[in-house]
C-alpha cells in the first residue's frame, strides 16, 4: 500500500521556514563576532534537515542547492574554513535563495533557476578556494540576475486604478504611485474625469478621478502589488497582463518626466479630443501631456488576448498553525474536565428539581460561569504568541539597510516573550517595519555626524514590548538626531496647517507628522517606505484598536510608542440604544457621554451639526441617517451625545439611550455577511439578540463623505 507522502508537505514547509530562521539569525551573530561551536552547529544541523526533508519528498532542487550549502557549513563547523566577512554574507543570499524557492514549490509557482545558479556558483567559489573579490563579483552578478534573465521576456500590464473617495484623506496620493510605476518601466497614463463635479461643488478632500495606466518593461504583478499596497482597501484595483515580447513602445512617462507631474493639473483623457483637435495651450506640460493624450491607436496591440488576463489576486496560502505548549492544551483539558463535572451536577438537580434545591442549583451555576470564564481565558492563551516572532525579522532588516546606508547600528531587543494575539501580531508587521525603516534611515545619523556631535560611532535602537494593563505596549527608541522641530513647523505652516503667529509646545508640533500627506523630506526614500507618510501608519495602528505617540528631543533621540488590545476576537463594549437597534461602541475610543444643552449646537450651511464643548466644536453624527434606522428620537436635547475619539480627532454619536457596558465576543461580519460601512463586527448579547459593533474610523470617513454631510438636523437629504 503506497502512502500519499503530500499529507505532510504543510509540516515540512513549517519546519524549513523555521529552520531558515534560525540559519538567520545564527549567521548575523557571527557577523556580529559571536562565532561559537553551539550557534555553527544549529546553522548546520537546520540546513542538514532541510535537504534531508526535500529530498524525502522528491524536491531535488532544493535539496541539490543546500548540498553546497551544508558543505561549507561543515567546513566553518570543523574549523577547515573561516567565517570571513564574505563567507557570511554568501551564506545569507544562500538562505534568502533557498526561502524563495521553498515558497515557490509551497505556491507551485516557478523557481528564480537564474539566482539559484549564481548563488550556488557564489558557494563553489568558495568552496574551491576562489578570492574574495571573485566572490564579491559573482554575488554582484545575483543583483542583477533579474534584470539579464528577463531582458527578453517584456512584460505590459494594464492597470485600472479607482480610488474611492475619502483614498486623499488618507494621505496617499495617485501621483506617487505614478511616480514609482515610471521607475518600474514605460508607462502611459490615461484619466477619466467623468466624475468630476462642477467646480463650485468640488471638494478637495474628495477623489473623483480614476485612472487606466499601461506599464511596459520587466516587471512582474508582485511589484506593481507592493506599490499599491498602502491603499489596498481604499481603491478598486485590476491588474491584468497584457502581450509579452511586444515591439517597444516609446516611454510616454520616464522617471525624471513622472517628477515634473503636477497631480493638480489637468489630465485630459484620448477620449475627450475630436478628430483634428489638439489641446489648449494650457494644457500640462509636454512630458506630461505625451503620456495623457496616448491615442487608442497606439495601445491597439496591447489589446488583452484570451486567456491571458491575469486579474489580481493573492498567492494561495496554506492554513495557518499555531504550535501550542503541552501546558496549555493540559490545562485546557483540565477545564473540559470540570465544565463535564458541572455539567453532570445541573443535570442531577434538573431531574430532580424542588424549591428547597435552589441553593445548589444557584452554587452549579456560579460554578459553571467560573468555568466557563476559565475556558475562555485558557483558549484566548492558546492564540497568544510571543511577540519574538514579529521581531525577529528586524535583525536582518537592519543589518541589511546598515549596509547600504554606510551606518552602524546596534539593535537591542527586550520583551521578546511578551504574548499578544496571533492575528494582531500579523497586522503589527508592516507598520512596525516602517517605523523601524524610519528611524535608521532618517533617525540615525552617519558615523561621521555622529562623532561630531559627540556620540559614539555606532547608534543604537531598541525595541522593547511589555504588559500594561490589557494592552500590550511596543517602543522603537533611538539615540538619533531626534525630529527636527523647526523644519516640521516650517512645513505645517507652508501646507497651511498652522497658523504663523500659532505657539505650538514641543509635542504638538512632534504630532503634526501624522497629518494625512505630511512630509518633510526633501524626496522619496524606497528605504522608509516609498514616500508613504506616518499617517498611514497611525490609521493601520487605529484599526486594531491601537494608538501610536511619538517623543522626541533634539540631538538625544526619538522614542514612538505603540498600545494595543491583547486580542482581536474579545473587547470591552458600551451597548447603546438607536430607535429598535443595540448597537456596540468601543470602550477604548469613548471618551465621555453628555447630555445636550440646545444653546451648544451650531449648525453650519453644509457641514451639518456642531457641538461646543469645552471651547471645542465637535461634529454630531446622527447614527439613525448613517444606518438609515427609522423612529429613533430625533430632539438632540432628548437624546444623548457619546464624545468618541479616533486619530486625534472628536465626533458625537447621537444616541437615544445607553445601557449596560460588557465584554463581547467579535464575530467578522464579513466572514458570515458582507463587508458593511462604518461597522466592525457583531456580536450575541445575552439574550440571543445579534448587536453590531460600530466601526469608529469608518463612521467618521463616512461622515466626511459629501452624501452624509449635507444632512440637516431633522436627518433629511438636503
């Protein structure tokens, strides 16, 4: 009987992926100087069960790459060979190599064999005893492996790019997503404008426009992907493949010509010109008008073929595992356990149930709420992890970026063993990535600056995560040059976001950096994130429930800080009452409930109700338009005013009523349903009924959005 050996594909996937971890951070030790007999054999003893699994389960390639591999490994091991500087650095491409092509046969998607050939050649040389600067001549061949393997193979992609209204509000603006495209290769632009209002009723927060962009050159979907990715979620996006091997087309966007682009002026689409007209003379630039006014003529070729398009979509992704102590789950059996004893008691007293047995039924279920509790706790500890797992990509990260930046950097780790939920731990990731690229590229100054301001050569940054309260709390700390104060003022002051004669204190001004498109650097930096601005990063943080603070003080450094919920799946609740409906509010983004004083409401022509509280107009949003919920009370003075707070800024949410606070469970309302504006979640309340979580952030892009704001008081469109 044969056995069907892919049963066991997923587990041999984990185990690599693990083992490649500790290669990792085994050989940046070493580069560090830490080269001892335990952290060589853990490298070795990693990569040796790696090629035995591949080969067991028939992946010859990865197990012939990691031949070479564990070679020089066990020569470093048996001390035959010495973990230079370059020896090191080969074995990290080798273990970058040998990732990429466990994720390949783990997607079935195709192996790099170009790099596989020169890593391995880069292994051989060094194994047969070649100089360092053959070495060094072969890896700078890995850099560009890419580019000569793929000279023949042009793609072009036709990307249709909406974004939705409130996209600007965020931050994120299409011309720099233009501008990383046209490095990517030929690029031509087209807009649609059909939305476009009249100008007195535009609104400048407010995207109408959409684009269709077509992209020639060597670039794969993944890397127009990764320049979208700040507003996935904000946009309607396709991606479809076009011809390969099409004749060249002339550039219509190059990278100096995308930067003379002024996204405010006029696109004007191929569409809108009649035969034999041309444009008015103040029509954009040339560069920019040659890759807007691209005629239908020129694009014919690119025409979609059958069974070429390639629509985005993510890469296939096995189940997700948890690897779980034998504590934990012995602990969890143990409830089980007393929740079957409590069970049998309350059955015991149902079958033979009196008045006098009221004492006994009323200790079984006390005795069951107090298991029950347990339970829960101990099966929210089994989706607990420590937060190592997130850090321990930043030591590569750093060592990476230290070198192309000519700096010199100590990462010092703490807390790694700080537990918090598995699925908050995944969506930390990236803002935590940008934070940490933020801080040694613009934080961290280069040895010269430093010695002379008096540092020392080699700068430091932490990171540090701990326990407060049922949050848990991440720090990126540096010893930098801290935030320049005047330039961030300077800047807020030319944008208009502060008055001249305004006195802002030290952390007010340290706030402006998490304004929607703030920016102080004088360009882009694909080190810190491609331009993408810290506003991103705090609404990425705000949508798990977080809040993230920067300290910062000249010539000393700069610390930010990020507090989380412990779990996704259980929070704190305020149930309110709108007409029939309950709904949930987050007990984390309320700040107080007031009742209303009519001399307090100021309504303003077009942007609704406002509030005065404390010298502060808050807007009022009135949850019975928002959810177009009928009989809810609609005198403010009858109702109540629920101040929430989200990115540092206020609105009220009209209520009739509110009643009890508790803790709910989250269920994903679009995991069940559908994806709904301005809700989170749902949740069951005790006595069975569903009640919705109200999504904060959302309410208030929705309010902002033109349809909600022109509501006059009585909740009428005006």
């Amino acid at each position: 009987m044969s056995i069907d050996v892919s049963q066991f594909h997923s587990i041999f996937f984990e185990e690599s992926f693990e083992g490649l971890d500790i290669m990792e951070s085994g050989l940046l030790s070493m580069s560090q100087g830490e080269i001892d007999d335990d952290t060589v054999n853990g490298i070795f003893r990693a990569a040796h069960s790696i090629k035995g699994g591949a080969g067991t389960f028939g992946f010859s390639n990865i197990s012939e790459f990691t031949h070479g591999l564990e070679t020089l490994l066990d020569q470093i091991r048996n001390g035959e060979r010495e973990a230079t500087d370059d020896v090191i650095e080969t074995l990290l491409s080798a273990v970058d190599t040998l990732r990429e092509m466990l994720t390949a046969v783990q997607d079935s998607s195709e192996v790099d064999t170009e790099k596989v050939k020169q890593v391995s050649k880069a292994l051989e040389q060094i194994l047969l005893g070649s100089t360092s600067d053959d070495v060094d001549k072969v890896m700078d061949e890995v850099s560009d492996a890419d580019v000569s393997a793929s000279e023949p193979l042009t793609q072009t992609w036709l990307i249709k790019f909406k974004p939705l209204s409130h996209m600007l509000q965020t931050g994120n603006e299409p011309i720099r997503m233009f501008r990383e495209l046209a490095e990517l290769g030929a690029l031509s632009v087209e807009v649609n404008e059909e939305e476009l209002p009249p100008f007195t009723d535009l609104d400048p927060e407010i995207c109408y426009l959409s684009w269709q962009l077509t992209l020639s050159g060597d670039v794969d979907e993944a890397a127009i992907n990764e320049v979208f990715e700040w507003v996935d979620g904000d946009c309607e996006l396709s991606i479809e493949r076009l011809e390969q091997n099409v004749p060249d087309i002339e550039p219509a966007l190059s990278a100096h010509e995308s930067e003379q682009i002024d996204i405010h002026e006029p696109m004007i689409p191929p569409s809108s010109l009649t035969e034999g007209e041309t444009a008015e003379p103040e029509a954009p630039s040339p560069s920019a008008t040659e890759a807007q006014l691209k005629t239908s003529a020129e694009i014919d070729h690119l025409t979609p073929k059958k069974n070429e398009v390639s629509p985005k979509k993510k890469a296939v992704t096995p189940d997700a595992s948890i690897r779980v102590g034998t504590d934990k789950v012995d602990s969890l059996v143990n409830l089980v356990g007393e929740l079957v004893i409590t069970q049998s008691m309350l059955g015991q007293i149902g079958e033979n149930f009196d008045i006098n047995m009221l004492p006994q039924l009323i200790d079984g279920l006390e005795q069951l709420e107090r298991n029950t509790r347990e339970l829960q706790e101990s099966i929210m500890r089994i989706r607990m992890l420590p937060i190592s797992f997130v850090f321990n990509r930043f030591p590569r990260l750093v060592h990476d970026m230290t070198s192309k930046l000519g700096k010199q950097v100590e990462l010092v780790l703490s807390g790694e063993q700080t537990e918090l939920d598995k699925t908050v731990m995944e969506k930390i990731g990236d803002p935590l990535v940008h934070l940490v690229r933020n801080s040694l590229d613009h934080g961290l100054e280069t040895p010269e600056k430093r010695r002379a301001a008096n540092k020392s050569e080699t700068g430091t940054l932490k990171l540090n995560a701990y326990h407060q309260g049922g949050n848990i709390v991440i720090e990126i700390s540096d010893d930098g040059a801290g935030l320049n104060e005047d330039k961030i003022l300077n800047k807020a002051i030319e944008k208009g976001l502060v008055d001249p004669n305004e006195t802002l204190p030290p952390e007010k001004i340290h706030e402006l950096i998490f304004l929607p498109g703030f920016s102080t650097a004088d360009q882009v930096s694909d080190l810190s994130g491609r331009g993408v601005g810290m506003d991103v990063v705090r609404k990425n943080i705000n949508s798990l429930g977080g809040a993230v603070e920067v300290k910062s003080e000249s010539g000393i450094g700069s610390t930010f800080t990020i507090r989380l919920p412990l779990t996704l799946a259980i929070m704190d609740g305020q149930i309110i009452q709108v007409a029939d409906q309950r709904y949930i509010i987050p007990l984390i983004s309320i700040i107080e409930s007031v009742e209303v004083e009519a001399g307090r409401v100021n309504r303003v022509t077009g942007k609704g109700e406002l509030y005065k509280i404390r010298d502060e107009y808050v807007p009022i949003i009135r949850l019975t338009n928002v959810f177009n919920v009928e009989g809810g009370i609609e005198d403010l003075q009858a109702g109540l005013l629920v101040i929430v707070d989200c990115e540092d800024y206020k609105v009220g949410l009209f209520v009739d009523e509110l009643l009890a606070q508790q803790q709910v469970v989250i269920k994903s309302l679009e995991t069940n349903f559908r994806k709904v504006k301005g809700i989170a979640g749902a949740t069951i309340l005790g006595d069975g009924a569903v009640a919705l979580i109200l999504d904060i952030p959302g309410l208030m892009a929705m309010h902002r959005e033109p349809s909600q704001v022109r509501k006059n008081s009585s909740g009428k469109v005006a």
